[in-house]
C-alpha cells in the first residue's frame, strides 16, 4: 500500500516549476523468514532540472534499492509507502501499464551492468528503436536514423555500422555506452545512473562519463548518480546525499560534504580513501566493523555501534536529519544537513583524528606508521632496488594461447599474444605492483610467475631456481613460499568448507597437519578474525572479513612472496582500507614480498614500491611508485593517471585530462610497431607523417632516458599530472 498524506497535491508554486523529482518519506520493506527487512527508511530529496546529485553509501545501504522504488522495478513482495513524484506526476501505486509510460518518457534508468541490461538476442540499434518506438510516433527508418544518431553523441565509433551489432560484440564500455544511449533516446526529464562505471578500466571509465555529461547535455535532464566513488562523485555531481543502513544521514553540496562533513560516517568514507594526489605516508583510515542486519537494526543512530564518539544519547535515541551547526547556504534545497546529534564536534576534525589508523581490528594497535615524503620514499625505492636481494625474476615471458577453429578437428587457426616479452624482478620485502587496463596480461603474467600456467618461451626464476623447468611435482614444495590471493574471495573459498578446514588444508597438503590447529587460531588472530569463528562457513562472514580468510589461507605455510590479484577490488572502501592496511603491517612483520596485481591507481601508489604498467601483453613504463606518479614519462601511463578521479571537488575539476579514445585492440592480431598507437594521444594529434612510421614501423625499446625509471616510447616525455 502507497501512502502519499504528507506530499502536497502537486499544484504549481513559484519553488516547485524546476523540482523533476520529488522524493518524500519513501519506506522500502521486504518481507523474509526471520521477519521485515526495512531496506530504506524515510528518504526524501529533491533533484531541479539539469541538476546532478549523487547518492553514496556502502554496499547494502539501500542506495539501489531507492531508486528501483521509484523507477517501479520491485517485486510485488516489496511493500513501498511514501511518495515519489516526477513533474508532479506519483509513480508510487501505479501499476505496470501506468508506469510503462512514464519510463522512458520521463524518467530513465542506466543499471551497472550493462550485458544484463541488453537483450542478447536484438541488435543494439533494434533496441533503442524500440523504446523510441515505445513512446513517439514515428516510423521505424526514423527511429534506425535516431538510433544512429545516439550512438554517435555517446561517442561510439562507426555508428552507422554499429547499430546492426549484438551486444556480445561489443566492449564493456561501448555496451554501457549502448545503455546510455537507450536513457537519452526520448529526452527524459530524470536520469537515473546505478553505479554506472562500476566494472569499467579507469580509461573506460573516463569515456562512460563523458558520455553521460554528453547525454545530460543533450537531453537537459537531471542526474541521480549513484555509486560508491567518491572521486567520480566529486567531478561530476552538485549535490552529495549519504546513504547509511537504509536512510540518508547527510545532504549538502558537494563542497559541504567534501570538505565540512558532519556525520561521522561520511568523514569515515572519505578518510578510507586512499588518494593518488598523495604521496605515501601514513595509514589509511578504515571505519571499523560492519553495515548493521537490516533485519535488527540497533536501537537510536544506526551508526552508533561502529561511531568513535558515539555516547548513551547515540544507543538511545535514532538521530533526525537537521540543519549542520555551520551551515551557511541560504538556500533550503542545497541546505547542508546531518543526521548526528555532535555533528558540532566534527568542525575541523579530519579522519584521521577520529578513525585511528589501524589494520587490524580496534583493539589492535598500530606501532609505527608511515610517514615520509615524496622524494623520501623515491630514494628508499632506489637504496632498496640496489640493495635487496631478488627473489622472483622473470625474463622474456611470452605466453601465447591458441585460437582454435569449431567442429570436430578443431585445429589451431591463430594465437592471442597474452604476454609478450615480460621482463621483471620482484626484490626481498618489496611491493611490485603490476597496474593496466582489463586483457593488458597482468594475471596471465602473474600466473606465470607461479607456473600455473606454463610460458611459451622465456624463463621464471625463484632465488636463483629456474621454476620453467621444473615439473608440477617438482614444483610442489617451492609453492610454500609462493603463494597467491583471489580477487574474488566468496569464489575462491569452499562454501563446504569451514574456515578452519579452509586455512589447515594447504598445511594438511605439505604434511604440517599435526600443527594445523594452533596455527590456524594464529593465523586469524594476526589478520584480526576471532579464532572462536573458525568453526563457520564463508557465507557467514562480511566480504571483508572473507578476503582476511583468503590472507590467512596464503600465510598458512610461511611463504616469502604473496601474489595479489586484485585483492581489494571488490571490497567497499571502508572495508577496502583495513585489507590494505593489513597488508601492509603483515609485510613489515613477516617480511613478505608482494606482487600486486591491480587497476586501481590510488590503491597502487599507497601500497607499492616500484610499479609496472601494462599493454596489450608488454612493458609500457616502470619505476619507482613516486618518480612514476611525478612524472610519468609514457602516454599510456599518463592518461591511466589522469583517468583516475580525485575525491576532491576543487582539484577534479579543474586537472588537466588526457583522454584516450576507442578500445584496447584484440590480442590476437595487435598494432604492428608501438601496440599504443591506435590510441595514443600524442600520435593522434602531436606527430607528423615522418614520426608517426618509427611508432607503425618499429617497437619501442624499454629504455631508461635519464628520467630515474624506463618506458617504451620512441617520443616520451615527462608530465606532471598531479
């Protein structure tokens, strides 16, 4: 049942003519065997025409769930009360004939996943025809014509040619392209972006947005943004709501929330950051514990129970969302408010101060933190690369996979060149971290080195040991000291399995089972787990606390090195913070070596040592973690940097960008001379005729210009991005 009592009837104000989207009092709740699940509580915003406003918040806190309200996309199980109103019009209560029509026409929706989102059986250009169709009277040639004329605006090339095309055969970023295009087809007032960039390579990502500012442009419709990167958030929208366990504890502009935020929960996600417009130094600034059950929320501030400064008030009495102290916006619309009853106590306050830096869990002191400069912590990279010793090496890695045709015989028809002539050294207590776009051949790479996969030509060798010539059998008690962390930790644990069986299995494989027990409670103490939680299964456990297990698994034999494979890429960025922090104390307690497998830019340059970016299979640049983030001196390095959003309105806004264009070619039949030129800025609009046939004609050497680090350009030069 649909309440609407406390919502005006709609009749025009002088205040109400630019409001599209009025949200008031909406109330989400599910039904579940262990009773009523409230998965939003009391939202209400308003969005004016051609206004952007972002809703963030931690994986759960109902910001997707908001929005399927309104757009009508719940299951009849879900009981919704309150109101939400586009140009006046109540979408709650209408049924699904009524709300067909406002979808589309009024108000749009792009969803993460755009693969899903596609009918894999119809073109994209039958698509956006159809809900073209769907709503306006015009013949199908000219809804071909519109769609072609879509797909051109969100920047796809070749749309002429495109729009016969099925989403399979598309990229990731073109079918999220795709999806935007069917939003903006009937000019709708509201836009809707669910975690629109979500899977996307920051490149891509760079693309996507701008397609969405293209389609705002175009359409003059107002943006709900919704995602958990606050980086995109602070480039990209005006107002900045905060989502936490179902109801919305701050509102403001983007500036308020940003740099004066006064609820503890929005300092606490901006502290969790880690930044690439900083050199490393101290620990990040995780929120400790975990979103609470929606199904037994705890009583008064949802947040208490994870708050540093929460008191008896806090525990007892749920606060309301009022006006911040220092409020200084005239305006009741862009007004900044916070749900805190001592949101006083929070002028001036930064993460740090309140969230300690800690690794592990709260009871668990931090003992040294890092704390050097840039050209500090550039000299201890060089002092180290001369000093430790080497453990991993690999030279000339090639890794080509066959193409093989259908049917029966099935014989061998191509090769896609995976890797192509990877040359590395990974040193004694060292973090390298291995940084490029999807299919560039970082985990094929890193697969190598550990000779689950065997190489095509070329040689891996662990302290001094050829690892290439060594048999599975041979290979078995060398993986004691190699070991490797998923990226996804739910899909890398037995669900069958308890933790305990979990982290003893490896021990129980290389004869240590007798020890097994004791070890085990040790291990989940050091990655700050409760032993007493041995005995449950994965599923019992937060994403976070999941990836911990994974750790403790990979430590379970004592190794030397660790191989990280994206291994904070799923985790939200409180959660996201404590892994990382943790992995960095395990580093200097137990002196590991760690190849980090990531394309986050931000994580890396807080975490790794030295750092190597990838290609399409090759080498593009490598250095230093500060010399490279200074002055990166290859194009491709520089345009992964400036992709990357900074978490601060001032600076995102105003940075110099360098845009890459089109798609990451196929593997199996790359550009000939330099792999980057089909995108490389620089070629594209810097060199002339002569220049460009070196970068057709010939591969660029990795070479040390005299700038501290090697890259593989005929034409590099260094720029300071950041």
């Amino acid at each position: 049942m649909t309440t609407t009592e406390n919502i005006n009837d709609g009749a025009s104000t002088a205040v109400d003519k630019d409001i599209v989207l009025d949200v008031q009092d909406l109330n989400v709740t599910f039904s579940s065997e262990d009773g009523p699940l409230q998965a939003v509580r009391g939202v209400s915003y308003q969005v004016r025409r051609g206004e952007a406003l972002g809703i963030v918040g931690e994986s759960g806190s109902g910001k997707s769930v908001t929005s399927m309200a309104i757009m009508g996309l719940l299951p009849k199980t879900a009981k919704v009360t309150g109101s939400a109103r586009v140009l006046g019009q109540e979408l709650i209560g209408l049924n699904d004939a009524q709300i067909s029509k406002v979808r589309g026409e009024k108000i749009a929706m792009i969803f993460q996943d755009p693969l899903t989102s596609l009918n894999p059986v119809y073109t994209i250009g039958y698509q956006i025809a159809e809900a073209i169709l769907t709503h306006r009277k015009v013949t199908k040639q000219q809804a071909r014509e519109r769609a072609i004329e879509l797909l051109d605006k969100v920047g796809i090339p070749h749309p002429d040619r495109r729009v016969d095309q099925y989403p399979h055969e598309l990229s990731g970023g073109m079918r999220q392209r795709v999806v935007i295009a069917i939003a903006m087809a009937n000019d709708p007032d509201v836009i809707i972006a669910d975690e629109p960039t979500t899977a996307l390579d920051v490149t891509v990502q760079a693309q996507v947005l701008e397609a969405l500012e293209a389609a705002r442009q175009e359409t003059g419709a107002a943006l709900v943004l919704i995602t958990h990167d606050l980086g995109v958030v602070a480039g990209h929208v005006d107002r900045v709501a905060v989502m936490y366990a179902g109801r919305l504890v701050e509102t403001g502009t983007v500036e308020d929330v940003f740099y004066r935020p006064r609820m503890p929960y929005a300092l606490g996600l901006l502290g969790s950051l880690p930044r690439m417009d900083e050199a490393r130094g101290e620990k990040l600034t995780p929120i400790l514990g975990t979103p609470p059950s929606l199904l037994d929320l705890p009583r008064g501030c949802g947040f208490a129970p994870r708050c540093p400064m929460a008191e008896a008030l806090c525990h007892a009495e749920e606060p309301v969302l009022k006006e911040a102290v220092d409020a200084e916006e005239t305006d009741l619309h862009h007004r900044h408010m916070a749900a805190c009853h001592f949101g006083e106590r929070l002028v001036d306050v930064r993460p740090e101060d309140l969230f300690h830096p800690t690794s592990l869990d709260a009871e668990v002191p931090v003992e040294a933190v890092r704390a050097e400069g840039t050209e500090a912590s550039a000299e201890r990279g060089r002092e180290h690369e001369a000093s430790s010793e080497v453990l991993l090496s690999a030279v000339d890695l090639v890794k080509n996979f066959p193409i093989r045709s259908k049917g029966i015989l099935r014989r061998k028809i191509g090769e896609v060149q995976a890797v192509s002539g990877i040359s590395l050294e990974l040193r004694e207590h060292e973090t390298l971290a291995l940084v490029g776009e999807s299919g560039c051949g970082k985990s094929t790479t890193a697969r190598l080195l550990l000779q689950l996969i065997r190489q095509t030509s070329g040689e891996v060798t662990y302290m001094g040991q050829p690892l290439h010539t060594l048999s599975d059998a041979q290979m078995r008690p060398l993986r004691r000291d190699l070991q490797l962390v998923f990226q996804d930790p739910f899909a890398s644990l037995d669900p069958r399995m308890t933790v305990t069986d979990i982290i003893a299995e490896p021990m129980q494989i290389h004869g240590q089972g007798r020890t097994a027990k004791a070890r085990v409670k040790e291990l989940l103490e050091l990655v700050g787990l409760n032993p007493e939680h041995g005995s449950r299964y994965p599923h019992e456990f937060s994403g976070g606390q999941r990836q911990r297990i994974g750790i403790a698994r990979a430590l379970s034999l004592n190794p030397k090195v660790l191989i990280l494979d994206e291994p904070v890429s799923a985790l939200d960025v409180s959660i996201q913070a404590g892994v990382i922090n943790l992995l960095e104390d395990l580093q200097d307690e137990l002196g590991l070596s760690y190849l980090f497998v990531s394309h986050d830019l931000s994580v890396v340059r807080h975490i790794a040592d030295r750092v190597a970016v990838m290609y399409l299979g090759k080498v593009m640049e490598t250095g230093t973690t500060e010399e490279l983030f200074a002055a990166p001196a290859h194009p491709y390095t520089q345009a992964l940097i400036s992709a990357i959003p900074l978490p601060d309105p001032v600076k995102e806004r105003t940075r110099e960008r360098i845009v890459v264009t089109g798609d990451v070619p196929s593997p199996a039949d790359p550009p000939s001379g330099c792999r980057f030129r089909t995108r490389c800025p620089k070629f594209a609009n810097e060199l002339d005729d002569a220049r460009r046939n070196l970068c057709v004609e010939e591969p660029p050497e990795l070479l040390d210009r005299g700038t501290g680090h090697r890259d593989a350009c005929h034409y590099s030069q260094v720029v300071e991005l950041i």
